[in-house]
C-alpha cells in the first residue's frame, strides 16, 4: 500500500524554509516519493488555516516513515525548524474500489 505525507505549514522565516525545502526534495524522491501537491491553490474547509499544504506519495508506509527518520531529511528538517509551524502525518492509502 502506497502512503501519504500530508503537511500543513505557514512559514515564518522563508529564507530557512527555502533551505529546507531544497535540501527536503532530494531525501524525498531517495525514499521514493513524490510530491502530488505542492504549495498551490487551497482552500480551507475546517480546522486551522496554514498557507502551505504539501502531500507527497510514497511506495508504502515503511517508506514514509524511512524518509522522515533518515539523516538526509533530519538534516533538511533542522532548517524548517524555527522557521515555520508544522503539522504532519503519514497516511496509509486506502486501495479505491470498483
């Protein structure tokens, strides 16, 4: 089963952000992942408003969970610290039916 990042972000310093953000994609596609949505247009239904929504797919949860654990994207994620406000989970798919 494939699995999903989904991240909700407003930046607060977008000068670190953007070091994260480029040092995040490499880490991200070596873990097999793909970014589905990216920024972008949204609109908020319910819950807290961030302006930054990212969902990215991996080739499973293991996956998901691999990359956000690996040293590569630590190592990115320690620019997005004290530069944004984050929420992210990881979300197994669920297979569509028929």
């Amino acid at each position: 089963m494939t699995a999903l990042w989904i991240a909700h972000v407003h930046v607060t310093d977008a000068e670190a952000y953007g070091r994260y953000a480029k040092a995040a994609g490499p880490a991200i596609a070596a873990h097999g992942g793909m970014f589905l949505a990216r920024g972008g247009r949204y609109r908020q239904m319910e819950g807290n408003d961030r302006p930054r929504n990212v969902v990215a797919r991996f080739p499973s949860f293991e996956a998901a969970v691999a990359c956000y654990e690996s040293a590569e994207y630590q190592a990115a994620l320690a620019h997005a610290k004290g530069a944004s406000e984050r929420d992210l989970v990881i979300v197994e798919e669920t297979p569509p039916t028929e």
